[in-house]
C-alpha cells in the first residue's frame, strides 16, 4: 500500500538548519504533487511548502519563504525540505502529503523538529 517515511528530525539551534526527507513506496511517486505541513502542540495543521509532480512549480507558507526549500527526486520516490535559519517558532511535527487533483494519496507519520537553544 502507498507509504509515507519523514526522517532528518531532530533538536537544532535558533539560526540551524536540517533537511528533511519524505521517502515514498507503493505509488507511482512521480504522478503526484508532494506537500510538506506542520503542526505545533496546540496549533491546527498548516501547509508549509509544496511542489508539483515533476518538481517544477513550488509554492510557500509566508513564514518560511526565503528559508525553506522543498525540492524532489522522482528517481529516488523522495521529497525533501531544507530548512534553513531555523527559528524557535518552526517548531513542530512535520508531516508530508502525495496528493492528486486533492484527492489524497497517503501522509506520512511525522518527523519531530525542535528548534532552542
């Protein structure tokens, strides 16, 4: 069945970067656009970032245009987010999406991102 795996996680400070990745299986990868969220303790799901399936339109969240980059390759059935000069308030889960024409294929688990000092 269609999976989702987010990995690259973890615990940076203020000003850090990380990169994320979202490795997908048991879909055709490449006929989907991929989209990034995130959800904060107490906050609703928001969108951050996404890119269509052949990785040539990508569009961002307000707060995060400038510093987050998502890009894919459809070679590895991956997406990945850059995050760069991470602040405090990027804290959250993230989660990535496969979804066509808004009919959603899969999400994925989630990958914990804390950003302190």
């Amino acid at each position: 069945q269609a999976q989702l795996v987010e990995s690259g996680g973890g615990l940076v400070q203020p000003g850090g970067s990380l990169r994320l990745s979202c490795a997908a299986s048991g879909f055709i990868f490449s006929s989907y656009a991929m989209y990034w969220y995130r959800q904060a303790p107490g906050n609703e799901r928001e969108l951050v970032a996404s890119v269509t399936s052949g990785g040539g339109i990508t569009n961002y969240a307000d707060p995060v245009k400038g510093r987050f980059t998502i890009s894919r390759d459809n070679a590895k059935n991956t997406v990945y987010l850059q995050m760069n000069s991470l602040k405090p308030e990027d804290t959250a889960v993230y989660y990535c999406k496969a979804a066509n024409r808004g009919n959603v294929r899969a999400w994925g688990q989630g990958t914990q991102v804390t950003v302190s000092s």
